[in-house]
C-alpha cells in the first residue's frame, strides 16, 4: 500500500484538459483515502515526477481551470511520517499558455498541487509543529525559469532542499537557483551549497514560509 508517485513525461503535440477533475497524477501512496482504514503502519512515499510539454504546431492547448495535475506525497497511516511531494514541469507551448506577469501558482490556469502528505499523527498541542507532515515539492516553468514551492498550508517541520548550480563558480559571484522564485501555503525551503550570496529577478515569501541559505563547509 506504500511506495512513490512514479513518472510521468507527455511530449505531444497538443493536450486538452477542457474539464475538471483530476488528469495526471503521480501522487505517493498511501492515499487520504486510506488513512481511515484498518492498516499496519505505513510510512507516505514520495510524490511522483510529470513533465508536459507541448509544441502545438497544429492545434493549441486547452484547458480547465479546475483540471488537477499532482504529485502530491503519500499519507502516514499508524502515526507513521508522510512522504514529501513531487515535482511537476512545465515546458514548451504548455508554458505559453501557463505563463503570467504575476509569481504565483494561483496565477495559472490548472489546479497544481505538488505538496507534502498528511500523517495521522498530530500531538494535539496548539504548536504542533507538523513534524509527521511531508515538505513540500517544487513546480516548475521552464521557459519563464519559475519555480514555485507550495504545501497548501499544511504545517510542516519539513525543508525542500534545493542545490545552488555550481558551474561558473567565482569568488562573490550569483548562484542562481531560478530567476523567479516563490514561496506559499506554509512552504519550507532550504537552498544548499557552497556560495557567498544569492540572486533573483523575483523572490515571493508568503506569509508563514522559510527560506534558508544552508552553507556547506570547505
């Protein structure tokens, strides 16, 4: 019953998502719908990997806005910890459709979620921290070069780890993890790697997000 949300990759010409619902997922196991039910302990798997992407040489793309691609993490059954959440990517004529002046998942036209599962464990305090809870995943529009890191205001202890490249590497020189970059719904991130300071063209941090600069040592 447990186990990552897979791989899915679509290179097409065209897609069609006219309705709502759910059209692509590689969610981790297991499902919400499993956390009522009687089982051993489990731990939630990871969310799965989607790439889409489009050319639309002869025909455009079509969708709802109420269509749902997700990779969201596996639920913990048993007090058991939830799996992080996937990652989904975004590319070709898929972009151009997606794409908006505005930095926010809520900007595009899908209803995305790469975010952490749920675990049945909960301390029952007021602080509890989320520490069962899954970290969230990372979306990504290649073509703009966003990248968005969204838990869908589960609470979470979790940090998303993101590697700073390291080509190009000079004293005091950017590292650059995305040109635009942001973080909601009480997202962690983490970006790693050796590196003097940061750069963005854009960076959002929503209210009840972290971001932090995890130095590596010599």
């Amino acid at each position: 019953m447990t186990g990552g949300g897979g791989r899915i990759i679509i290179k097409a010409d065209s897609i069609d998502f006219s309705s709502a619902g759910p059209k692509l997922q590689a969610d981790g196991m297991p499902l919400p719908g499993h956390q009522n039910d009687d089982l051993r302990k489990l731990q939630g798997g990871s969310g799965g990997y989607i790439y889409l992407h489009t050319e639309n040489k002869k025909q455009k793309n079509n969708f709802h806005a109420k269509a749902r691609i997700s990779a969201v993490g596996g639920h913990g059954v048993g007090h058991a910890g939830a799996g992080s959440g996937g990652v989904i990517v975004f590319d070709g004529g898929v972009e151009h459709v997606l794409n908006s002046t505005k930095k926010s998942q809520d900007a595009y036209q899908l209803d995305l979620d790469a975010s952490g599962g749920y675990s049945d464990y909960n301390s029952g305090k007021a602080d509890y921290n989320g520490c069962a809870n899954g970290a969230s995943g990372t979306i990504y529009f290649r073509g703009s070069d966003t990248l968005i890191l969204d838990n869908k205001e589960k609470v979470t202890d979790k940090y998303t780890r993101m590697q700073a490249p390291k080509t190009n590497q000079k004293w005091n020189s950017p590292h650059l993890i995305a040109k635009s970059v942001v973080l909601q719904g009480r997202a962690n991130g983490a970006i790693l790697g050796e590196h003097h300071w940061m750069a963005f063209d854009d960076l959002r941090l929503d209210a009840n997000v972290t971001l932090t600069l995890d130095r590596e040592r010599y």
